[in-house]
C-alpha cells in the first residue's frame, strides 16, 4: 500500500515525532511510505538525514491552502497514493483539499492528537469531515470530545492509544554523559519534559522546587523542550534567580534521546493543564521511571493513582510539591509505582503493537469505499 503521512506543523514534539516514526514503522511493515511537512520545520532536518521520501512545503493560505493543496494532489497521482494520514488539526482544510483536487481520491484518515474544545459542526466543518473516512482519537476523553463536537457518525471515531518503543530497544548509551553536570550530581532528579509554553506548565515545578528547596529537599530539576513563549521562558529563568535556585533547576533545549534522559531521573513529571494524552509519561513509565501527572484530560488513562504514579490536581504547585517529597522519602513507594508503571505500559502502550493496528486500520479501510464520494450522496438519499 502507498501511505501519504502529513504533517506541517514546525515543531519538534511528541506529535510531529510520532510521524516520523510512523513512517518508518510502516515501511518496515511492507508499504511506501510518504511524508508532506514544514519545509523550514524543526522536523525537516531530521527527515534530510534519513533520506525519507518527502515533499516540504511552505506555510501558504492557511485557511484555503490551494499552492500547497495542488503540490499535495500532484504527489498524491504521482505516487499513487491510496492513504492519506494526517496528524496536525491546522492540516486537515490541506488534506481534503489535495484528496479532492488528486484524479486518485485516497481514503483521509485523521489522528486526532489536540483536545477538542468547541463544536466544530457548521457548514464549514461539515464539508471537511464529510470527507475524512476514519478519525483516530488518542484517548477516551478526545474520543468522547469528537462525539460531542465533530459532525461525524459514531461509527466514524475509533479509539487508538499512542505507543512508545520497548526499553531495551532503546541504545543503552551512558545518559549521564547526555546531561548537564548540575543535574547529574543532584541526590534526587525530577525530569520534565516537553515544549517551553505556559500551558506545558513549567511553572508550576519551579514553584515547587522553591518551596521543596527552603524546606532542605537536595534535589534538582531538569526542564527539557524548545522553547515556543521565549517571553514565559524568560519569566521561568526570573523565577529561579529572585528564589536562589539556581543550583537545583537545569534547563536544557530539546534532545535527541529523551528517553534516555529519563533513565537518570528519580521521576518525570506532567504538568500540563490539560494534556490529551501524555506520551511523555508513557515513555518513563516503559522505562521504569516513577511517574506524577496532572490529573486532568487522557492523564488518568495512562496513570492509575496510587498504583502505577501520582496524579495531582491541575495547576496546584504545592500538591505537586507534597507528591515529589513523598517519592523523596519513600524509596520503597517510588519502586513500586515505577515497577507497575512499566508493567502497566508495557501492556497498554507497546509501539509496535500500536503500528500493527494502525496497520490493520489501513487495510481495511483501503478495501472499503471512500465516503469522500459515497457519504456524501448517502446524505442526500
């Protein structure tokens, strides 16, 4: 099968990582795969050193991308696509446009990654998932969403959880060397991973790390991810200076190997206000890293209280303070949330099990009739 993957937002997270590995994934289970993303994205290094079969493109008309849409239908023909897969919510108007200007009009599967906070079912919307065969939802709270506010059939949003590489899949480099010096000699190292942004929360753990600091926690953090709000992130390093914490919080910019990283730390944690998933947590937990996550959106799919990590309530630096000193002096708890967290991962979120779905879901939506055309008459019938 012929596999178009889009993706064009210019970041370089959890989402447009999963691409990547989408594309690679699929074509070693058999199929070409494609791949359509920012030419100027933090992604389109990455994909020129691999040598992947790509088409870059630049930002044009976001709203009624037609330069972008006619390059995309041309590639489309060119490669005899049959499915288009698509990731980012601002690529969808891209997408339907380029699947109904191709001669080949592939089956439009969307993965939904973003929460979904407003219906989205006037006529606009109507006509663009009029011609999506299959939404993915990542979690149980996007699918609920996506029933509540997309103009879709129930029949026509499936749930598929994301999933992450084995542990001892990953190259057991030496992880110290990946980070800074400062964060390594710390006796107790919190991890935070993800794009620099106030509604990733960073915040909150430097709250907490100041409160944890005066009450004599010999600690550090390590806060890695690309910085999108430089002024948030110049108020972040403020923080840490006026609290004279300095010492005990590292920030750092995105790496290659997060979940090596994560091998160093005690715990990672998420503290996004509403994050749809958390791939992040997933990531440590496979890792046999004690997690805490925000308790709030798909966080409580991943995490099981008490169980398997810490959940604490959104946007609350000091509940968060009180779970990370808890871990601090309770070696025997920290074990034991990081041994279920793993064996819980392990069952529900292995990579490849997730790709041989996705695989299963391309199949059969490949032999079944496209409702870019079908649905469309059906409603008038």
């Amino acid at each position: 099968m012929n596999i178009l993957i889009i993706c064009t937002s210019a970041g370089v997270g959890g989402l447009e990582l999963y691409a990547e590995r989408e594309q690679r994934s699929l074509s070693e289970l058999g199929h070409s795969c494609y791949i359509v993303i920012h030419q100027n994205g933090l992604l389109a290094e990455r994909i020129k050193t691999e040598g992947m079969q790509c088409l870059f493109l630049r930002p044009c008309w976001t709203i009624l991308p037609l330069i972008n849409a006619l390059k995309v239908a041309r590639y489309i023909d060119a490669n005899e696509i049959d499915v288009i897969h698509m990731h980012w919510n601002k690529d969808l108007n891209l997408a339907v446009l380029a699947q109904r200007i191709s001669k080949r009009r592939p089956k439009l599967i969307y993965s939904r990654h973003m929460g979904i906070t407003r219906s989205k079912k006037d006529l606009y919307h109507r006509f663009l998932y009029n011609k999506v065969d299959q939404v993915l939802a990542v979690s149980r709270q996007v699918q609920k969403e996506a029933y509540d506010y997309l103009p879709l059939p129930a029949e026509r949003v499936s749930l598929l959880y994301l999933g992450v590489p084995a542990a001892d899949k990953i190259e057991q480099l030496n992880c110290y060397k990946l980070l800074p010096a400062k964060f390594v000699k710390q006796t107790f190292r919190i991890g935070m991973f993800g794009r620099i942004e106030h509604g990733k929360g960073q915040h909150l753990l430097v709250e907490a790390m100041t409160e944890l600091v005066s009450q004599g926690f010999d600690g550090g953090a390590l806060i890695i991810g690309h910085v999108m709000d430089e002024s948030y992130f110049e108020q972040l390093k403020k923080r840490v200076a006026d609290a004279g914490i300095e010492d005990n919080i590292v920030f750092s910019d995105f790496i290659e190997s997060p979940q090596q990283a994560m091998l160093c730390c005690d715990v990672v944690v998420l503290l996004t206000y509403c994050e749809t998933f958390g791939l992040v947590l997933v990531e440590a937990m496979r890792q046999g890293v004690a997690v805490i996550g925000t308790d709030a959106g798909g966080v409580p799919e991943i995490i099981s209280h008490e169980q398997t990590g810490l959940l604490v309530p959104s946007g609350d630096a000091a509940a968060l303070a009180k779970s990370l000193r808890r871990l601090y002096e309770n070696e025997a708890l920290k074990q034991q949330l990081a041994k279920n967290g793993k064996c819980s991962a392990d069952e529900k979120f292995d990579e490849q099990v997730h790709f041989n779905k996705l695989n299963s879901i391309f199949l059969k939506m490949n032999e079944l009739p496209s409702v870019s055309s079908d649905f469309r008459e059906s409603q008038g019938s």
